[in-house]
C-alpha cells in the first residue's frame, strides 16, 4: 500500500481527488492538511464523504506530513506549494502538485504572468508535466509532477497531433474555451455569486489568461514547434466541465477525414482519449477522466473541439493517472 498525503483538503479538486483515491485497492490515505481551526473531520466540510473517510484534517508541516506518506498530494495555491514542495522532496516523499508553481520553464515567465518571484526557481524548466498522453515515460521516475491546469489539457490535447506532423500552422491558433463555475475554486468571488454569473455567460482575462504561457511552452517542448496562441477563457453557468473549440490554418491541404485520422492514430493506445465524430458536450465527460475530440474542415481552417470534466481530468482525474503511472499500477486503477 502506497500512504498517501493530501495537502489543502477542503477544495474542489481534493474532493475529487479523495473519492477516486477511495476507490484505488492500493492506496491509504493517511493525513489531510488544512489550515481550518479545529482539526474538524474532513465529512464536516465535505459532507460527501460521510461514512467513507473517517479522517480530521490537521494543520501540519511538510516535515510531518512526509513522516505519514510516501506519495503527497499538494492542492495548495499558486505560491504556496513551492514553499512547502523543497522540504517534502528532501524528505524522501514524491509529489504531484496541483498548483502552476512548476508549470512553467523559467522563473521570468512565472514572475510575469503571476506577479510574483518564484521561491524555488533553479527547479523550473526540470519539473515533468504531467500530461500522460505525451510525457508519460518521463512521468514514470518523476519525484515531482507538475499536474496540468485543466484549459491547458484541453487545449493541448486537441493541439499536439497536428502539431507534431507540421500539419497545422504554429503561430495562428485561436483557442476559444468556456468553463464552469467549479474551475474559479471554492473561495467566495463576486464573480462566482450566483446572482452575478446565473443566467450569463461572460470573457474574462481576454489576452491575459495565466494558461496561455503553460499551453504555448508544453506545446513547444513536446512538438519542437515554437507555438503562439490567442486564448480566451470564459465562464458559463454550469457547475464544472469544460468545451474548447480551436481554430488554426493547415499547412497545404487538409481534408477532415485525414484530420479525424490523425487524431485517431495519435490516440488509438490512449485509455482516456476519445475521438469521436459526433460535436461532442461537456456532459459527455462530466465525473470522468475522458478528454473527447473531434475535428472539422471550415472553409479552409481546421476547427477541433475537445471537452472533459475540468475537475476530474483536468484536474484531480489525471493527478491519480499520473500517480498510477508512478507507482506502476494499471494506468486506469481506480479511474
């Protein structure tokens, strides 16, 4: 049995990431960590959980968190894994942090796009991304994976065949993404107020998303293109998934037969991958780990649609993928 840490267990995403580790035959979750006072039992705050995990969740330190586990689990923010993340590495534990904090190549292009410095920056650009469907050898020895932002993953995914077959043009990729209110997190926003975001759907952080930067630099690495894309996010008023529909120019002539076949070929050994014909919808992936993709040809420009469960694969479905992958369990063990 692999012991098992999960750091910030009171959000989205550690909920899920619990219920699927429940389900895993070789995993035992030892410590939750919260900064709630009182040590409360975990069920108190997510009541889904009564019955199933008789755990109180403890404002620890990494020092003791890894004297419990073998495997953490970081769902801290952005900037606060990175000051917790050094010690449970030198400790002994591996980790697969849900936060950006080792997303991106250089200390600069985290400074700049999270208006911070970086406090373990000589680790950037050494970190493995944990996408599966492109890194997963590398994710296999990893003592530390950065688990992928969920608009990257869709992004990504529907990107990378075309890409690494030079069929798609690198620098004119528009990404249009719409995702639920879940992937905004748990904490109280105006924006997030269900009188504020009911009954509409509205763009934000147009040219400045925080993901741009993670989509363009993965891309890069793993299909040796230099990638530039346009992403715009925006938020629609259902409680989680996410659809992506991505517009770029084929390089000479594409037909959209070929286009289904390239994706096809490139995913047909993937276990959560699904390429499908249909125009597929968020509810087709809701509490899965399934990305879907489709392809068409319109008016000369490639348009490919992806969506998946922002909590689950874009999130807290790939962390266990790529712990399965780790430890050297079945890659779809508990998924």
């Amino acid at each position: 049995m692999v012991r098992v840490a999960i750091l910030g267990a009171t959000g989205y995403t550690a909920l899920e990431l619990i219920k699927i580790l429940l389900r895993h035959p070789e995993v035992e979750i030892t410590t939750l960590t919260s900064r709630t006072d009182g040590n409360p039992p975990v069920a108190s705050v997510h009541p889904q959980l009564a019955g199933r995990i008789d755990l109180a969740m403890e404002d620890l330190g990494p020092v003791a968190v890894a004297s419990r586990a073998d495997c953490v689990f970081c769902c801290l923010p952005n900037g606060a894994a990175a000051t917790v993340i050094p010690q449970l590495l030198a400790a002994g534990t591996r980790v697969v942090d849900f936060s950006a904090d080792y997303r991106l190549q250089t200390p600069q292009a985290y400074e700049q796009w999270y208006g911070e410095k970086h406090t373990d920056p000589d680790r950037l650009g050494k970190v493995v991304y944990g996408l599966p469907e492109l890194f997963r050898e590398k994710i296999r020895t990893a003592p530390l994976v950065a688990n992928p932002g969920c608009y990257p993953t869709s992004a990504i995914l529907a990107l990378a065949p075309f890409l690494s077959q030079g069929l798609i043009d690198p620098q004119s990729i528009i990404v249009d993404s719409k995702s639920g209110i879940s992937g905004a997190g748990r904490t109280p926003k105006l924006t997030t107020h269900y009188p504020e975001c009911n009954e509409s759907i509205s763009a934000y952080n147009v040219g400045r998303h925080r993901h741009t930067p993670e989509i363009e630099e993965v891309l890069s690495v793993a299909t040796h293109r230099d990638v530039r894309v346009i992403f715009t996010p925006h938020l629609v008023p259902m409680d989680r998934g996410i659809l992506s529909t991505i517009y770029s120019q084929p390089v000479g002539e594409l037909a959209e037969e070929n286009a289904l076949d390239t994706l096809r070929e490139f995913y047909a050994d993937e276990p959560f991958v699904r390429v499908v014909d249909h125009l597929p919808a968020s509810k087709d992936t809701r509490d899965t780990n399934f990305c879907d993709i489709t392809a068409r040809m319109v008016r000369g420009k490639l348009i490919t649609i992806s969506c998946l469960d922002n909590l689950i694969k874009g999130a807290s479905g790939a962390a266990a993928q790529n712990f399965n992958l780790m430890y050297g369990f079945p890659e779809t063990t508990a998924l």
